[in-house]
C-alpha cells in the first residue's frame, strides 16, 4: 500500500531543499517486473551534489540514478532509466533480486 | 516537478487528503488531482477514481495511447474502535497486522487499561477529548462496540459528519431502532444514519468475540477497498 509512511520524509525533504534554493531532481519508480525490492511510487531526491534521500530500489541502482539525476538538474530534462538483470549491457549495475525497474528522473523548479 | 505543485502535494499529505500527481509522460506537464477539491470533470476520472481506492501509483494509457504516471498519495488508514470491550481486544491485532492505524477510546480505565490492550494506541478519555487532538477525517473507519450510548453516540455523529469512510455500531436491531430515535432527534438525516453498518460487521454468522472481530474488520476493508453499493 503507497501510503504516506513510504514517502513522507522524501517528499518533504524534496521541498525543503528546493526551499533552500537547492538544485535537485526527484526520482520515482513507474514500473516494475519481478521481484522489485521497492513499490512503483517510491521517491528519492538528490541534489546538485549528489546527496540523497528515500531509496528506489533499497540500495541497489540508487548510485546510478544519483548520477543520472544530477545531469538531469543540469540539463533541466526529465529522462526514465531502467535497470535490471535485462539491461546489464545498457547499464553497469543491476538489480541482484533479478527484477527489473523503470525510474523517472525529472527536475524540481527552483523558486524564482 | 514544478515546486509550486510540490508543495501543494504536500500540504494535502500533511492534512491526511488524498491527492494523485498526473504526469504525462512524453511531455512532462504535470497537474496536481485533490481528492478533496473533487475531479467528477478529469478525462481520466475512473483511472483515478480507481487509484484512490487502491492507493497504488503506476502507469496508464488514454484512449489515444498516450502514457500518464499516477503518483498515489493516500493517507495510512485509522481504525478508532469506541469501547475497550474484548471483541477490541482481538480486533486490535488483527486491524494492525491489515495495516491500519488502531486507537481504542474508553473512558472506563478498568476497561482501557495497558495490561489489556499491550502495544496499542490507548486512550482511557470520552470521545471529546480524543477527538480535540485527533479528529476523524475521510481515511477514518469507526467502530463504536461499547453498548453504551453515553460513550457511542458522540462518535457517530462525528464520524458521520466527518465523512469517515467507515461506521459501524455494535447491538441488535432494537438497540439500533433506539440509537436512530436519539441520533435523528440529535439531528442526523435518515440518509447519514442509513450508513451506520449494524448490526455491525460481516454477515458471516460470527458469534465469539474473536469472530465478531473478524467480520467487523472484513466490513472495514470492504469500505476501504470497494465501491459503495448502492
């Protein structure tokens, strides 16, 4: 069940960043197949630096997407990544579970 | 994301209502859906209609095949059980272990006491007082099983006010006749106390406390998880 306890500190956390005028861009799961260790609708947000919270996967593509993320803050463009056992020639990492995940990367606008 | 619809997201979750972000996949765009505010006129209305009833987030098609995100964003359901009776006392764990938040409200300490109800949320108050610091909203279910209506019958009619998807009274058939004489001159409408589920629970032919739980937690999650027949 996606209720607030899954999300509730990363979304806040993604607003209080922007907040602080932090560049960030926040990463959701849209899709999964097989055993994906984390629901379709889990977040992380990282920021310009590369610091992170909240997990897409619990551990396993969050370097990966952390990385993607932060030229997705530079280029403003929001991109989906996917990895998996499927994908190891596409991606360096993958899920060790053998499932499979689609993450949607896009920028938070800053306050003007 | 633009911030502006970030922040609106979260004033929703921080005031326990239920809200979807739609993104359009192939461009983006994304548009904030309040529950509260209402969507009878979205395009994708039983999308998301049936997303709120589910609570999960995931990937849709419209009719022209054009791919939308549905980021879920439900509050935890409650369950507030009226009366530290021992139907509670089973109903407690296994509301629990369904995933629901469980408070039980008795003013009566012999019956509101910790050495009956360990590792719940307790509280030995009337009604009132539990209702100042937690009020009942939409994503509430309410079981009244005191038998008593000094202690019941404010809850109803809260609960009934507040929209609370769920509302059941425990007693028989008279006692509910006597319970809609005093909620109706208290005035309820017939139509608000026609959703008062008594006798409560399942129909399933319970008959120990524990079974009773059962049935009652099983109408609680029909509420939760189906349309309404009507």
């Amino acid at each position: 069940m996606a209720t607030y306890s899954d999300t509730d500190d990363v979304l806040a956390t993604a607003a209080t960043w922007a907040q602080s005028g932090r560049q960030i861009a926040l990463a959701t799961v849209t899709e999964t197949w097989g055993s994906a260790p984390r629901p379709v609708g889990s977040h992380l947000v990282i920021d310009d630096e590369g610091n992170f919270e909240g997990s897409v996967s619990g551990g396993c593509v969050e370097g990966a997407v952390v990385a993607e993320a932060v030229d997705v803050i530079r280029t403003q463009k929001p991109t989906t990544l996917e990895f998996g056992v499927a994908d190891e020639k596409a991606w360096q990492v993958g899920l060790s579970c053998g499932g499979r995940i689609r993450v949607y990367v896009e920028p938070v606008e800053s306050p003007a | 994301m633009k911030l502006e619809l970030l922040t609106a997201l979260n004033e929703e979750r921080a005031a326990r209502r239920a809200a979807i972000v739609v993104t359009d996949m192939s461009s983006g765009v994304q548009r904030l859906i309040k529950k509260h505010d209402g969507f009878g006129d979205d395009p994708l209305f039983d999308e998301l209609d049936k997303r709120f009833r589910s609570s999960k987030s995931g990937m849709i098609e419209d009719e022209n095949g054009q791919a939308f995100f549905l980021t879920v964003s439900v509050p935890p359901p409650r369950l507030v059980i009226i009366g530290a009776v021992h139907i509670s006392q089973a109903l407690v764990p296994m509301a629990q272990l369904a995933g629901f938040d469980v408070s039980v409200v008795d003013p009566r300490t012999a019956f509101a006491s910790a050495d009956r109800f360990p590792g719940a949320d307790l509280c030995a108050e009337w009604p009132e007082a539990y209702l100042r610091d937690k009020p009942f909203d939409p994503f509430t279910a309410v079981a009244a099983v005191t038998h008593d209506p000094k202690i019941d019958d404010l809850p109803l009619q809260t609960a009934l006010s507040a929209g609370c998807f769920y509302v059941g009274a425990l007693g028989s058939r008279k006692t509910h006749g006597k319970r809609q004489d005093r909620l109706l001159s208290a005035g309820v409408s017939e139509d608000a106390f026609q959703r008062i589920d008594a006798p409560i629970g399942l129909d399933i032919g319970a008959s120990s406390p524990a079974e009773i739980a059962v049935s009652i937690l099983g109408s609680v999650i029909s509420a939760l998880r189906q349309k309404p027949t009507s």
